[in-house]
C-alpha cells in the first residue's frame, strides 16, 4: 500500500487474477475494504448512527446495539458506555 486507502498495484493484480475481477473493479473492492479497515471508532459511530436513524431506530436501541458492533468490529475499540457514545454523535 502506497497511503493509507490507496491500494497497491501489486494488491489489485493479486486480487484480480484470484477473484476474476477487472483490474478497475478490484481496485474500487480493495480500496473499500482498505476504507471500511481504516476507519475510526468516531467515523464509524457516527456513519453507524445515521444508518440506523434512517431506518427509524430510536437513540437508547442504537446506543445499545452500537454498543455491541463495536465489541465485534473487526478494529479492536475501547469498551465505550452509552454516553461516550452520544458525545461521539453530539458533541
């Protein structure tokens, strides 16, 4: 990887000779995976957040399961309560 999200070259043939991608469309997957890997605790709370008020989850349902993705999430998180949570969406 050349920066943070920018996948290499070398990257992108490995993935397009192994899956049968175009070499246009295995940069866009890896560039994604490298984003969702990248991604802090605070971008993913907030994306998290607005993802489930669309759907029309309440604050207190999406604090709580929040709470549980992240004990999950692939990047290891600190344990955050229900509030540090809102601080994170709020301010």
């Amino acid at each position: 990887m050349t920066e943070v999200g920018v996948p290499s070259d070398e990257l992108v043939e490995q993935v397009s000779r192994t899956t049968g991608l175009t070499p246009d469309d295995a940069r866009r997957v890896v560039a994604d995976v490298l984003a969702y890997f990248t991604e802090t605790t605070e971008e993913y709370v907030r994306r998290r957040h607005r993802e489930l008020q669309t759907y029309g989850a309440r604050n207190d349902e999406i604090f709580a399961r929040l709470g549980v993705e992240l004990r999950h999430w692939p990047v290891r998180s600190p344990e955050l309560s229900a509030r540090q949570l809102r601080r994170i969406v709020y301010g």
